[in-house]
C-alpha cells in the first residue's frame, strides 16, 4: 500500500513537471534562411526539430517492467540506460518526456513524440493523455498530463511532488531584442466543451471550458542579490492561446513580442500578466542553488532582456487539467528581427 500511495505521489508530480517551464544557460540560436516578413530570422537551436535522442528506460517490475521510449530534441542519438536525462550536445530544450524514481521504483511518462512534418523531416508533436500505473496488475492510478516542450532541462530523476517547480531551471541567458517569434504549428483540439482534472486520487472532476494549446515567449531581466536571491522585470512579452483546430499546417506564423508594460493595451490578457504565486519560476543563482526568480516589476521598453523563457503546451489549464487528445503539432521556431 505505502508503494501504491508513492507511486500515485509520484505521478502526479509527474503531472505538475509537464505543465511548466525550464532553462538552459547555453547558446541558442544560429543562422537561418529568411523566410518571413522580416528583414532577418534566427533559428533556434535545434529547433528545426530534425534531430532527436532516444531514450530507452525500463520500468519497475511492480508496475509491469515496460521498456518505455522516450524522446529529447538533441544531437541524434539512442540512449539506452536507466539514467538521469541531461540535455544532449548542447542542446537547449526540455521536454515533459520524464523519468521519476521513488523508493527505487521507476516510471516514466511520455507525452511528446517525433512526427513527420512534409517537406521540413521531423517535427515534435504534444498530447495531452491520461497517464496509467497499474501496480501489481491490480491497482489503476490515472493522472491527466499535458506535452510540453521549453527551453531548459528537468533534474532528473524526480523523487517527489514537494515544489515541482524548484526542480527545473528555467530561463536560458539571452539579449537579443527579437520582433517577432516564428514558428509552424498545427493544432487538433479534442472537441469537448469542457475540460477534465484528473489527479490520481481524487474522482475526476469537469472544469468549465475548452481546453486550449499555448505558447509563452518572456524576456525577463534579471539580477542577483548579495544572498543569492534572483529578481526580474518583464521586458518583453508574447503569449498565444490556439482555441480552434487548423486546416493542416500553419507555417511561417509570427507572433509580435511586446516590450514593457503591457497591462494597459488593448490586447492585454490576465495570462499575460507578471509571474507570481505558483507560477514563479525557479532557476540558479550563482551558487549554483535554486531559488525562485521573483518577477517584481514590468521594464523599460527600451531594457536588453538578460534571459528568454519560451514553451508550448498541449493544454493551457494548469496540472491535472485539460482534454485527452488536444495535439499540438511545433517545428522550425526562430526568432525575428
């Protein structure tokens, strides 16, 4: 029993880790062929999406002892070992593809996968799934869980669900002033009018709403107190909600990145707003120690952004939240100029 309580701890903390974001703290972009409106693009690195790690993991026996695939955007590569995932060849992103272990059992969920996007190779496509354990054969623990990709990386192995954000760097150092970011997306929404939240223990519940793909690029600038606190002003700010299902793909789309404060425009949404409470981010100071960057204030306009979070989600509702079957479908993001 005190493995079934664990092992449903676990996946919910599972859960939480898919609905955020990350860091990395190496180079991120390299030059790319223009192919918008814009005088220039920088293509992300490694996010043409052409190159992918594949990690092979073997579950515990007590919850059938699976060997489970798993997939990084990184330096092509298969990795066979039960070990910590660390962003590969210099790569920057993460993805919620995570392995956990708790009292020596191992499990894995997987919502995000290598697809094919015709004439651009490989693509990364996010589901938003019901994640299952069955323990023994017997007991059946059920925890909704979002895909999500981000620049950063995940400390593996996650041992518990106590302040899942403290175990992600998030945020990747960066000082470009982009216009614009681009990408090609497709998005297959699941239908439902509402939404479900479903976390393993408790019955599952309806939420108000339809269940919607995001994408959330912040420049932050941040510095550093003398006990190694971490504090940020918004200095720019794009946040994207994709509420119906496309004809195919959508490429070339861009997104115009706002600078300073926002909450006054027209456009202004509340999921646009400064980062507080349980969506505070994490990162390390110079000590090498995680802290929660306190986003305290919104910048000059015309501020140099010191790092650049940036994600996509196959839901957008928060952990345990959101519609089994949403798809987003992402490749080729760049930034523009």
């Amino acid at each position: 029993m005190r493995k079934t309580i664990l092992l449903a701890t676990l996946m919910m903390g599972m859960a939480v880790l898919a609905e955020a974001s990350s860091r990395c703290d190496k180079g991120v972009c390299q030059v790319a062929p223009d192919e918008t409106q814009h005088s220039k693009t920088l293509l992300i690195k490694y996010g043409d999406m052409n190159q992918w790690v594949t990690r092979q993991v073997k579950e515990s026996a007590i919850i059938g002892g699976q060997l489970k695939t798993l997939h990084e955007i990184a330096p092509t590569k298969t990795w066979k070992q039960n070990a910590p995932y660390v962003n590969w060849g210099g790569s920057p992103w993460g993805t919620s593809n995570v392995m956990a272990r708790v009292s020596g059992i191992t499990k894995t969920n997987q919502s995000v996968y290598r697809d094919t996007h015709p004439g651009h190779g490989y693509c990364a496509k996010l589901v938003t799934h019901i994640e299952t354990c069955k323990v023994l054969g017997i007991v059946n623990i059920k925890v909704l869980a979002a895909g999500s990709i981000y620049l950063g990386q995940m400390l593996e192995p996650i041992t518990s669900t106590s302040n899942p954000m403290a175990k992600l760097n998030v945020g990747m150092h960066f000082t470009g002033r982009p216009k614009a970011l681009v990408f090609d997306y497709k998005v297959k929404l699941s239908g439902h009018p509402n939404r479900i939240k479903e976390t393993g223990f408790s019955k599952v519940k309806t939420v108000a709403g339809i269940d919607m793909c995001d994408c959330i690029c912040l420049l932050q600038k941040r510095w550093e107190d003398a006990k190694g606190n971490l504090y940020a002003k918004r200095v720019g700010t794009m946040v994207v909600r994709f509420a119906k299902t496309t004809n195919g793909w959508v490429e070339n789309a861009s997104f115009p990145i706002h600078y300073g404060d926002i909450s006054h425009q027209p456009f202004y949404k509340p999921y646009m707003a400064l980062l507080s409470g349980d969506g505070t981010k994490w990162a390390k100071n110079s000590k090498g120690k995680m802290v929660p960057v306190k986003e305290v204030g919104w910048a000059h306009a015309d501020d140099t952004p010191t790092h650049l979070i940036l994600q996509f989600d196959s839901s957008h509702g928060g952990a345990y939240i959101g519609s089994v079957g949403n798809t987003l479908w992402i490749d080729n993001v760049r930034m523009a100029y």
